[in-house]
C-alpha cells in the first residue's frame, strides 16, 4: 500500500464527503506508514481527519475528504 491507494481506498468508504474504514494491519511499521500517509494527504489539503485510532491489529479512520480528483 502507498498514499495513493490509501487515498482511493478513502474515496470508495466514503458517503458524500465523509469516510470511515478500519484498515487491517499486520506489523507496527504499517501502522507508521499509514499514520506518515494519512499527514501528508491532511498536509496537502485532501483530508481532514477527526480520529485516527491504533487499535491491536488495524487502524481505525474517520474524517472528510476535501479534495479528491478521480
């Protein structure tokens, strides 16, 4: 997984402008990447997140997307 397919994966959860989706995760350093990912899209503009939750074995997010071109 990178960026862009963390951010195409939003764009198919979403209702409107809104997402949730718990992302499964197998090891700690895909928890990092997604958390790496999910500042850089906010930095850009394209989401806003309201809660990012690290739970045993996926990450949890919930948030709006701004921008997002298909």
């Amino acid at each position: 997984m990178n960026k862009e397919i963390l951010l195409k994966n939003l764009q198919k959860a979403s209702q409107g402008n809104f997402f949730t989706i718990e992302i499964p995760t197998a090891k700690t350093s895909d928890e990092q990447n997604i958390r790496e990912w999910t500042t850089e899209l906010e930095s850009e503009g394209r989401i806003k997140l309201r809660e990012y939750l690290e739970r045993e074995y996926s990450v949890y997010l919930h948030g709006i997307i701004k921008y997002a071109s298909e």
